[in-house]
C-alpha cells in the first residue's frame, strides 16, 4: 500500500461538500462584485516568486516546492497565487484588454511546511486581486467583498484588522528606524532574523519566533500624510459599507511586495493556525515585474481553515431522494430505463446491483439515505407498474404506473 505524502490529504465527504458550499459562496458574492475567475497554471518558473513573494520571506526561502525539471529548468509549484494573477495580468496585456482588473481565482497551493491542524503542504486558496485603482475605495470594497463572502459562506465570530504598512518613503523612514532598535537587540534575535535584518528589518516583526516580542517593544511606524488620508478614507469607507474591524499597528504581512493596507481576518476558534485570509496593497507589484504602473489590492483565503469554522454547521441533505431495486431477475434493465426517467426529471436517485439479493438492495437503500425506494418485480414487470416503499417507518407502499413514477414521487417529496 503506497500512501499519501505527509501533509498532502485527502478530503473526503462530508468535507468536500463543505468545499463545494464555500466555492458556490464565493462564486455568488464575487460575481455581485464584478470579479471574473483566472485559472493560472500551478507551475511556474521559479524565478517569478522570488521576484514577487520575495526572497526573504519564509514562503520562499524556506517552504517552496522548487525543482529542476526534466529539461533543466528551474520551476516550482505555487505557493500563493498573487504572482500568477500579475504574470497573467502582464503577459495577456488585461490592462487594456480586461473589464475592470478584477480577478479571482481558486485552487492548491504548496508549501512544505511542518504539518500539523490548519497547515498542510498542498491547501486550498480562494483569491480576489483588483488591479488599477489606487483609491481608499477599492481598499474597501475589496475588505467587503472578503467579508460578505465569509458571512454568505457561514463563517461568523471572525474578527478583521487592518494596518497600514505606508508607501516606499515611509517604508524607507521606518526601515532606518527599525534597523537602529534591531541592531541593538541583535544578540536576543532568532538566528533566521539575524541574518535577514540588514536585508528586510520589517520581516522580524513578522518572524513567528521574535515577532510577539518585538512588535510590543519596537518603535511604531509613522505614515506620511497621503498614507494617513488614504488609511483614514478607507476605515470611513469600511464603516460606511457596516464591516466592522480593527487598527492594529502591529501587523505586517510576511510577504515583501505589501504597500499601504494589509489585513488579516482571524478566528479564535481555529486555536493557533488562527488566520483564514492575509492580504494587503501591492501597489508597485506589477510595475516591478514588468507591467504598466498598476496600483493593486488583493487578499487570499484559506478553504482548509474555513471548512473548519464549518463543520458543525448542518451540511447540505446530499443523500439520494429515491433507490431503485430490482426485485426479479428479468427487471435490471427496466429498473435501469426507471433510474434514467427520475434522474432525467431532475430527482436524485441511485442503485447498488441489480443483480443481488432483494434483501442486499433493500440494505443499500437504507444505507443511501433515500426517502423512497422504487422496486420492480415480477408483478411490476407485468404490470408495468413500481412499487414505492417510503423508507421512513410505517411508511405505506403502493404501486405506480411507471411512466407516472417521477410525477408521484416529486409531488412526495414537496410532502416531506
Ligand atoms: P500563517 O501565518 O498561518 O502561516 P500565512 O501568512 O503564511 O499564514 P498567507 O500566505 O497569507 O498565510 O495565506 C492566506 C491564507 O492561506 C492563510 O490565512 C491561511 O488560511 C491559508 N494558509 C496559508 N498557509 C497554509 C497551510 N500551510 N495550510 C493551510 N492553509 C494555509
Ligand atoms: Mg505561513
């Protein structure tokens, strides 16, 4: 027996019907938004993550699927999907082809991190970017749609903060800054975040290890005053659309390409893989890897943690409405033309084998979850007719013409 890889799972029903919902969710409120779906490819070359994501981020530095293929070239399987969405951007010239820049996208990620409750290496993400409106609105309107797609969902008790990291110059000011204090307290750093100040000092605050410690005693970042007003407009602009969140001075983005506004949503129910979505400004993003000046925004969620906010809410009634048995040996392919008709009158039905026992059938019925189980034996066969077995106790069974099968059998159900 050859298992899976550690950290990659199956999911498996009940929980893919939990995918299916939040997928169905995100599609709904997404398209109320304007967004239309990017399928990007799963492999790119390596280099567009290092470009992008940034080289001394954990993503990847320490957690990529990178490899040399076949053909010598040095590719790596996603491990976010914001890079993609700017290469495809660029390469397919959306800037004037595209609607409104607004794209979404859905589908795994890799990182070989330690798994553990909340973290695999293969998981899923569904993403939202909005490309070229540098405004406070579409800081808004993106932290909205996140939010409404998370309550059409079923997701509650989440909370969201947010922070402005600032443009280039107040990056640049609060770096030198930031540099002095980390410089000085270098002997009671981590060994990853010694060596990574001199060339990103914001990723400390970030660092899992340091961070909490830091982010109380360092010095707290100052914005310029169109960072201010822009910061200022989009949490009047988030309350005017009834999102309720959080100024957290302290967050930072683990990524490198975040300009102005990032945000977190979390939830104290998911115990210490608490984040469901990360996201923030990218403003010189798409310039940087070659495209026009396009000021962004986006945010990615994570499904894996969102169906577990999920799972104790009643999930969809996915059991068939009726079974089909064949109770003689003549009857499979009556029975099988019956299963046709109420599939093809849009009522789900199912069989097991029409070949065993009537006792072996009536027990897959059971199993199945069915309302009604619909047999022909040799009298049906005769007559032309199903008997319907209502499968709830003391239900009566009675017999139907079978051209009228799916007629009697939905008018049952509107009953039930
Ligand atoms: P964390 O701090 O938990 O490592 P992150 O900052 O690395 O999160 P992002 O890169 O912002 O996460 O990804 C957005 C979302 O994707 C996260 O909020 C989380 O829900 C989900 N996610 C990230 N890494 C994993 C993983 N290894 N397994 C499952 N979900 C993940
Ligand atoms: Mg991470």
């Amino acid at each position: 027996m050859t298992n899976s890889l550690r950290g990659f799972r199956d999911i498996l029903p009940p929980d893919s019907e939990l995918f299916a919902r939040i997928e169905a969710a995100a599609r709904v409120v997404f398209g109320l938004y304007g967004y239309q779906e990017l399928r990007i490819p799963t492999l790119e070359q390596k280099e567009l993550f290092v470009k992008s994501t940034g080289d001394t981020t954990d993503i990847v530095e320490k957690e990529m699927y990178a490899f040399t293929d076949g053909g010598g070239r040095e590719v790596a399987l996603r491990p976010e999907g914001t890079p993609g969405v700017v290469r495809a951007y660029i390469q397919n010239n959306l800037a004037q082809t595209g609607r409104n820049g607004k794209y979404f996208y859905l589908g795994s990620m890799f990182r070989a991190e330690r798994p553990q409750a909340g973290r695999y290496r293969e998981f899923t993400q569904i993403g939202a970017e909005y490309i070229g409106n540098p405004a406070p609105a579409a800081d808004a309107e993106s932290i909205s749609m996140l939010v409404r797609f998370l309550e059409k969902a079923g997701v509650a008790e989440c909370s969201v903060v947010i922070n402005s990291l600032g443009c280039a110059e107040c990056r640049k000011a609060y770096r030198e800054i930031l540099l002095g204090f980390l410089r000085g307290k270098a002997e009671k750093l981590c060994e990853p975040c010694r060596g990574r100040i001199e060339r990103n000092p914001l990723r400390a605050l970030d660092c899992k290890t340091d961070g909490p410690w830091l982010t109380s005693e360092a010095p707290k970042r100052a914005l310029c005053p169109a960072c201010e007003t822009h910061f200022s407009g989009t949490q009047r602009l988030l309350s005017a659309a009834a999102v309720a969140y959080q100024v957290n001075t302290s967050l930072v983005r683990g990524l490198d390409y975040y300009t102005g506004t990032v945000f977190e949503v979390r939830s104290g129910a998911l115990g210490s893989q608490d984040a469901v979505c990360g996201g923030g400004r990218y403003d010189d993003l798409v310039k940087s890897m070659g495209g026009p000046a396009a000021p962004a925004i986006g945010w990615a969620v994570g499904l894996d943690r969102m169906a577990m906010l999920l799972k104790d809410k009643p999930a969809p009634d996915t059991a068939p409405r009726a079974f089909v048995i064949a109770a003689a040996k003549e009857a499979g392919d009556r029975a099988f033309a019956l299963l046709t008709a109420l599939r093809a009158d849009g009522i789900s039905a199912d069989f097991s084998n029409f070949e065993l026992s009537l006792k072996s059938q009536m027990r897959s019925a059971g199993k199945s979850g069915a309302a009604f189980a619909l047999l022909i034996g040799e009298d049906e066969l005769k007559a032309g007719t199903a008997a319907v077995k209502p499968m709830k106790e003391g239900g009566e069974q009675f017999t139907v013409p079978l051209a009228e099968a799916p007629v009697k059998i939905k008018e049952l159900l509107r009953g039930i």
